[in-house]
C-alpha cells in the first residue's frame, strides 16, 4: 500500500470520527438554564435565545447548552412579593437595573458577569399642543413640570392652555411595581439636590417632599396608565396623559401611534437615569461548572452576536449606535430620538434603604 494511499484513508477515518462524535454530541440532550429578563427587553431576548439555541453552542468541549428565556420586574425580585427563593431560581437574570442585584439579600447569590447588555436612558415625552404651551423652546424638564404644578396645581387654564384640558396629566410606571418608575424618582431627586449621588438625608426633607409630592400628585391613576404608559398614550391620546417620563425603548417601541396630527415630541432630561440591563449568574455551592460555563456562554453571545438585533427593538447596543441604518431610532428623529443625545448628568441608584424611602413617600 503506497504512503498516499495510507494517508488517505487515515484522512477519511478521521473526518469519519468527527462527524461521528459531532452526531453524538448532537443526539445528547442538552443543558438547559433558564434565563429571567426585564420585560423591556423581552422582545429582543426572544430573537437573541432562538438564534443562540439554533447555534448549537457547546461549553467544556462536550456539552449542549439550550436557553430557556422567562420575564420578571426587576422590583418583584427584591421588593415585598419576592418571586423566587434560594431553591427556586434562575440560573440566569438580566434586570434592567444592577440595584436590583445589589438589592438582594445575602442567600439570593447572583453575580454581575456582563455590567450591561444593551441601555436605555429615560426620555421625556409629551403631545405638542401641551408642550407648546408648557414650554417656549419644546424642551420638557424637571423645572417646567415644577413650575407648571405649582401654578394653581397645574391647571391648564392658568398655564396658558385651554380650560376644557383640566389639569396637567403626568405618566410614568409605578414605582413600587416597575423599577423604570422608580428611576423617575431617582432623576427627579437628582434634579432637585443638583446631585448624582442621593442622601438619604437630603430626601426627607419638607423642601424636596412638597416639590416631588406635587408632580407625583399629577399622575390620574397609575392602574389606568398600565405598565406601558408609551403604549396608553400611544392608544389614547391626552384623555390619560399628556406628559410622560419614560424609558426611551418604550417610546421607540409605541412610535406608530404617538406620530399623528398632535405627535409626542420628546426631549432628554438634563438630570437623567440610564438603565443598562446588566447579566447576572446564579453561582452558589450548587452551581456546577458546566452551568457557570453555560451562563458566560450566553452572556458573550449577547454581548457579541446579539448585539446586531438590539436596536431594532428600540434599545441602544453596547458602544455606539449604527446611525448610518434604517431603524427605529432614525424612524424617531421626527419626533426627538437623537443618535447621540445631549450629555447629561446620570443619577446613580442609591442604597435600598435610600430607594425604600422613595417609595414610602412616593410609590
């Protein structure tokens, strides 16, 4: 048997053994880990799981990782109704909030692996004909909301605007239900004590309650607002709303009803709260190598791969934005979404008792 010969076959043995040991490994079940996200990226982590499941990922060399994907608000987690329990978890967590990780008690061991997967900074928003009247340059802020509650409780007659409207109607999630209402409040503390950084202290005092007390008391009905005011407005124009702080995905996700005769015309807070979804492991005694190895897995896959889909649902990548593509971003340029906004002073998330004070006097 001539050299060629051998060298042939041992070839054609070895691409034999692995086609065969990829069947095999093919054929094992998978290891399946359950990944909770915030539901304002519920949609784009749906496309992200299908196409990192079809990829057939393995970790360890041997392993199949399947990704099973669930939704959870952030404040369900470490609030007063906690969903889970140290035996009844995730494997995987991408709030839309790091305080939720750091918010939770010491036998719920989640692990920051990815500080952030895509963000979203909150943006103001409100229909022309109110925010004409409320403000000369377009531009709605923390000191127009202000000053428009403390002119007769913000009574549109008095404000300039016509006496058929009532009374200023503001919209923002519920704070004790949806962590995107509570960084309302975090921007609006930071507003007022001109400060990223918030105190306690600083928070209970009468000053800051009246003038917060005020625009949360412009909010008709948060049950009404449901959790998608975007989406409220979007369906029933100023009847619930007329001025809303939000998260810019919600905006960017509700933008083919908020562009009509009386469209939302939106602007950045000069005091904002970014939310950066961050991607957080279960890893406790019981945690075996081959789920740590699945998780980081996924989570390089998100920030990877999975960074090419992010935008098409209304949430900004890691890094820079593709503002050279069609997307909802550029499709929001009508009404105020800026491919890079103005900079502003971002408000960092203050410890739980700080935030539980928040919610005492404001939620």
């Amino acid at each position: 048997m001539s050299r060629a010969t051998v060298v042939l076959i041992l070839f054609v043995v070895i691409i034999a053994a692995i086609i065969g040991v990829s069947q095999f490994l093919g054929n094992q079940p998978p290891l399946e880990i359950t990944v909770a996200v915030n539901p304002m990226a519920e949609d784009w982590m749906t496309e992200v799981v299908e196409d990192f499941n079809e990829s057939n990922t393995l970790v360890n060399g041997t392993v199949r990782v399947q990704v099973n994907l669930t939704t959870v608000a952030d404040n369900s987690v470490w609030g007063e109704d906690v969903d889970w329990t140290p035996t009844d978890h995730p494997d995987a967590w991408i709030p839309a909030d790091p305080s939720g990780v750091s918010y939770l008690p010491s036998n719920m061991p989640f692990e920051i692996v990815e500080d952030s997967a895509a963000t979203t900074p909150l943006v103001w928003g409100g229909f022309e004909s109110r925010v004409t009247v409320l403000s000369s340059d377009g531009v709605i802020d923390w000191d127009v909301i202000g000053d428009a509650m403390a002119t007769d409780d913000g009574n549109w007659a008095s404000l300039g605007g016509q006496s058929s409207w009532g009374f200023l109607k503001l919209a923002y999630p519920r704070p004790t239900n949806d962590i995107a209402g509570l960084a309302v409040l975090y921007s609006g503390a930071g507003h007022f004590t001109d400060s990223t950084t918030l105190d306690r202290q600083r928070l209970v005092q009468d000053d800051f309650n009246e003038w917060m007390s005020a625009i949360v008391s412009a909010v008709p009905s948060f049950n009404t607002l449901g959790s998608d005011p975007a989406a409220t407005m979007a369906s029933r124009g100023t009847s619930v709303a007329e001025i809303a702080l939000l998260p810019e995905v919600l905006w960017l996700q509700n933008l083919d009803g908020l562009t009509g005769s009386d469209p939302i015309i939106l602007s950045y807070p000069t005091t904002g709260y970014e939310l950066t979804f961050p991607v957080a492991m279960w890893n406790d005694n019981a945690t075996t190598d081959d789920m740590r190895a699945a998780v980081n897995a996924f989570a390089d896959y998100i920030v990877g791969a999975g960074q090419a889909s992010a935008e098409n649902y209304g949430l900004r990548p890691v890094g820079n934005l593709r503002s050279e593509t069609v997307s909802l971003f550029t499709q929001g340029a009508d009404i105020g979404i800026l491919i890079d906004p103005p900079t502003s002073a971002i408000v960092t998330a203050p410890d739980k008792n700080t935030t539980e004070t928040l919610l005492e006097r404001f939620g």
